[in-house]
C-alpha cells in the first residue's frame, strides 16, 4: 500500500529511493499506491493510473504528462464532491 503514507517528506524520499535501488539492482520489483504524484514522478519507471477500479493508463513514467495527470485528478475529486452536495 502506500509506504509514505503520515511520513515527513524526508523520510519518504529516502525509503523510495532505497526502495528505487534495489528495484534497479534486480532484487525486488515494487507495486505501490501511493497519492504524492510530486514524489511518484521522480521515483517510478512505470505508471498505472487506476480510478474507480479501472486501469486508466499504463506507462512508462517518462511518457507521463504530470501536470495533465494531476488536473485529472483534481477535476475528478471536484466532480465528486459535487455530487455528494
């Protein structure tokens, strides 16, 4: 789940980095939810953009738009909490 989660940006910076290395060094391959789209574009290599449990999108972190997936984001929790006012 989300690893970072209640953590100082510090101390996530550093376990995704050490989590990063040892994903490059071959010994783990990591999955991982994670809600800080600041912090995922400089650790990912691979993007799965799941909403209302449907894959959305599916690839590599350096074709990503960032800004354009964030205002996604944010457009789909403002039409949310619309329809729950």
């Amino acid at each position: 789940d989300e690893p970072t989660s209640s953590q100082d940006i510090g101390y996530s910076e550093f376990l995704l980095a050490r989590l990063a290395n040892w994903a490059r060094e071959g010994q783990m391959t990591i999955i991982m939810a994670n809600h800080q789209l600041e912090l995922a574009s400089r650790h990912v290599t691979r993007l799965l953009h799941l909403q209302n449990g449907q894959l959305m999108d599916d690839q590599p972190a350096s074709e990503i738009d960032w800004a354009a997936l964030r205002q996604s984001l944010i457009d789909a929790e403002q039409k949310a909490e619309a329809e729950w006012t």
